[in-house]
C-alpha cells in the first residue's frame, strides 16, 4: 500500500531529512518541513558521518566526546530547531556511519516513511552532475525517496502548493506501485496529474508517421494507470518520441510541473555503468523536486 494512500495524514509516519550542511540541503530542507506539516508526519533530521582520526583516537584513548561530535550534534540540533515543524515531533539524529547506508536504515526503522534530500550540482566534470552520498541512498533503498536537485527554486513562504505532477511510465507492471504514489500524491495536493509514456525513436522506426501507432501506446498508458485515476485527478495523458532526458525535461518546463515521479528500475538504472545513466542526471537538471521510488516486479505466476 503507498504511504500516501486514501488518509494521507495517516499513511506517512516519518520524513527523514537528510542532510550535510550544505547550501543543497537547505532547500531540501524547505520541503521535508513543510511535507511533514501538510501530513502530520514526525520530522527526523539527521546527519551520518565519520570521526576523523584525531577525534576517533581522542574518543578512545580519553573516553569523552570528540569535538568533531560536540560540533556536528550542536548543528543538527539548531537545523532541527530552525525545521520544527508545528505538525509532529521534530527529532535531531546523528549517526555514525555511512550516510548512503545509514540514512536508508533509518527510513526503514520508522516505515512508513519518505526520505528527503538535496543534490548538488555538478562542477567542470560532468560527471559530478549528481552528489555521490544522495545517489548511493537511491541505491540502497526502497523507500520513496524525494531529491531537491540545484535548479528547483527556491521554496518561500509557510505552504507547499504543487498545482502539477508529472508521471513517467513505461507501462511496465512493476511500475504500479510508483504509478499509484504519483496518484496518491496528486489527490493530497489536488493537483493535475500528468501522465507521460516516452517511446525511443527505434520502436517505432518505420511506424513513427502512423497516427494509430500513438494512438495504441495512449490507450496502453490509460489502461495501466490505476483503477478510478480520472475519478481521483483531473489527469491528462501524453506519448512522446525521443530520448528520456530531453522529453522529461522539456515537458517539465513546458507543463510547469512541480514535482517529477519516477521509477527506478533496480536492475538497469541503479546498476550504472556511470554516473551519467539512467535517472540521475533528469533529478539534478530537474527545474523540480524529483520523488522517486524503486519498481517491483511481481513474481512469476503473480
């Protein structure tokens, strides 16, 4: 069942921020706050990290804490503070270790939940186009997972509004559950429900000319959304030609989209060849917070 399914307030138990310290995250943290408002979640805002060697030596050989824990504990707890929400509890977090891991781990321990980040933008190598640690928390959950990206704007003000969402499909069965996310999503916010099925050019070679061709992938799309959609939304549904990433993106900008949902594919977009495959380089040039949530497959015979 979608954390945001029928009583919103009631499907969303935690939004997990995390967060470094940096510029990225101050954005992110914007929205963890005021998701957490809207659907009377606890806002847990944490911090994973490593002691350097001088604190991890200080630490054992002194038994009191490291200055580098003191430091870092004071400025998770002023970011919470500066967070409280007003809707739930607010809880500061440190933990050590692994963020790409312990972030995830900590999602899991307060399921349902939804994990908030921010993303940096790249440098002079493109290849930086996405931070590591919020690509590696992607990797290594199943939990939603939203990523505030360095082109989303700036979010003022005390409201969230999202007047428009965008869903990327492929029709493929194990995108149901992500497909009903962006529905659930949409009813909370009463906002139009875009739905975008992208068809590579090599598809349909030979056919691209032939209305009926478009025609049969929108009814495909319609009939893999889930029951009552356009009972829920108003929703409109589109098919595109083209690469993925151009696509998405000239639809976010052409739409006026808030929020992009997509899924990931564990098997072919989280096992990169690079970091500039699958859907990491659509969230860090998204003009939109990207929510984002691993498909499941159905077994054999489900």
């Amino acid at each position: 069942m979608s954390i945001f399914q029928s009583d919103v307030a009631e499907r969303l138990r935690t939004v997990v921020f995390a967060t470094d310290f940096s510029d990225a995250s101050e954005n992110a943290g914007r929205y963890a706050r005021l998701l957490a408002r809207r659907m009377h979640a606890s806002l847990v805002v944490m911090h994973a990290f490593y002691l350097d060697q001088g604190a991890l030596e200080a630490e054992i050989f002194s038994k009191l804490l490291s200055q580098q824990r003191v430091h870092l504990r004071e400025r998770i707890e002023a970011v919470a503070s500066e967070l409280a929400t007003g809707g739930g509890v607010t809880e500061a977090l440190l933990a050590e270790g692994d963020p790409r891991l312990m972030v995830p781990q900590v999602a899991a321990e307060r399921q349902p939940s939804l994990i908030v980040m921010g993303t940096h933008g790249g440098g002079a190598m493109e290849r930086f186009v996405i931070g590591s640690t919020a690509e590696g928390i992607l990797r290594h959950t199943q939990i939603p997972a939203l990523s505030v990206g360095p082109r989303t704007p700036l979010l003022h003000g005390d409201a969230l509004e999202m007047r428009r969402i965008l869903f990327v499909t492929n029709n493929a069965s194990g995108a149901a559950t992500t497909a009903q996310l962006a529905l659930d999503v949409a009813a909370a916010f009463g906002a139009e429900l875009d739905v975008l099925n992208i068809i590579h050019p090599k598809s349909v070679e030979g056919t691209l000319n032939e209305p009926h061709e478009l025609y049969a992938r929108h009814d495909e799309t319609e009939a893999a959304l889930p029951d009552h959609a356009h009972e829920r939304v108003e929703l409109r549904t589109f098919v595109s030609v083209g690469q993925p990433r151009t696509e998405i993106l000239k639809h976010l900008r052409e739409r006026g989209i808030d929020l992009l949902v997509m899924s990931l594919n564990a098997e072919t977009q989280l096992e990169m060849q690079g970091n500039l495959s699958g859907a990491f380089p659509i969230i860090a040039e998204a003009v939109c917070p990207v929510l984002t949530q691993v498909a499941v497959t159905p077994a054999n015979g489900d």
